[in-house]
C-alpha cells in the first residue's frame, strides 16, 4: 500500500436500479461471495488507510442499504442521490471535507489495492487521474442501421473506468458548471475534461469489471475468488 500524507474521501454512487440486470433488487445488492455486490466494493475502499470517509450516495427510496451490516461502520456515511449520475456525485461532493475525493462505481467490487494506489497517487496532480484500460479490440462505428459505418483506430483508446480521483473542490466545480450548461457528463472526467482539465489515464487491471448483465455476476464471483486465493498464497 503507498505512503502519502494526504486524505482521501471516496464517493459511491448507487442510486441506480440496474434495470439490465432484470431482478428484484437493484444490482448493488444483489448476492456475491457471501455478501452483496456493494459490499466488496465497500470492503476495498475501507482497507485503504487514506480513504478516510465513504460516502455512498442511494436513491430516496432505499430500504436495502440500512439493512447491510456495513452501513453501519463509522467512516460510511449515506447520503442522497439524484436524478443522474452527475447529480448524485454532486449531491455527494457537499459533504467531502478533505482536499481529495475519488469516485467509484458500486458495480465494481473486483478494484485491486495496487490500482488504487496507483489512481490516488497519480490524483494528486492538478488534473487528476482514473483508472483506465486501453481498448484491445478492433472498433468499429455503426451507422445507425445496425451497419458499420467505418473502422476507428484503436491508437490512444481507453475504456474509462473507476476510481477517479480529482481535488474536491475542482470537481465540484466542474460538475456544477457542466450541469447547468446542459452538458453531456457521463463520468467525473468528462466533467473536467469539458471544465478544461486533461486528467491522467492510469493504466488499470482489465479485471475491475463493471457488473452490468447477468453474466458479469459470475465472472466478478471468479476475479473475487481468484484475488482472495492469490492473498492467501
């Protein structure tokens, strides 16, 4: 685990329903590895010693978190949500009182310690930083028909994923100003990226999926299951 002398707060959005996921509960509290997909995500960020706060931000009609023994550990804190993504981590960003703050996504339990020190670390800069993957497959641009249109060189490609992790206060500022201009803010460093701000992409493990179908489910059990074997070696 790194050394730094700073503090971190980490935002949570999981407010969503996940209606791709076709079941009963929203997805972040659907069963993983003996507990529920929003807590291993949890459980990453509370055994980091610079994340000092978790704030998780859920929707108003909520009765899943309350009932997760994790909601009640001293530094997770519930907040609201709002109607987007942008919303929520805004609604969030009033109740962060360190300088730094990182967002993550509640469908990402599979986030390895090396990684998140790595974004923290690289976060420290004015831009900011996220976790990011380069795109190995060939891409391909559809013409609105189910057609391809044209090829995309892969050149310089990332998929974005999270952490992300900015100063607080540039964010927050960020996210407001894209709001009210209308903008299309479809994560935190869009919304930098659109403030001015050119965060650094962090090389991460192609394994911090996203669960997003079904199937993710099964293939996030097998990630947990193999890190929890490799700790143990």
């Amino acid at each position: 685990m790194m050394t730094t002398t700073a503090a971190y707060t980490a935002i949570v959005p999981a407010a969503g329903i996940g209606s791709r996921m076709a079941a009963a509960v929203p997805k972040q509290y659907l069963p993983l590895n003996g507990s529920t997909l929003l807590e291993q995500t949890l459980a990453v960020l509370l055994n980091h010693s610079a994340i000092k706060r978790i704030i998780v931000a859920t929707a108003e009609q909520d009765p899943w978190f309350d009932q997760l023994a994790i909601a009640q550990h001293p530094r997770i804190v519930r907040v609201l949500g709002g109607a987007e993504r942008a919303n929520t981590v805004l609604n969030a960003l009033a109740y962060v009182e360190t300088d730094m703050v990182l967002v993550h996504d509640a469908a990402r339990p599979c986030l390895h310690q090396h990684d998140l020190d790595a974004v923290l670390q690289a976060g420290l800069q004015a831009d900011g930083a996220i976790l990011a993957a380069r795109v190995r497959d060939t891409m391909k641009r559809g013409d609105g028909n189910g057609r391809i249109s044209t090829s995309v060189a892969r050149d310089e490609l990332w998929h974005a994923l999270t952490p992300q992790c900015f100063a607080t206060q540039p964010l927050a500022q960020a996210l407001a100003s894209a709001l009210a201009a209308g903008a299309v803010i479809t994560d935190e460093a869009s919304a930098m990226e659109w403030a001015g701000f050119h965060p650094q992409l962090v090389p991460g493990r192609a394994d911090n999926i996203k669960v997003t179908q079904p199937e993710d489910l099964d293939l996030a059990h097998f990630f947990l299951q193999a890190r929890d074997k490799a700790d143990l070696a």
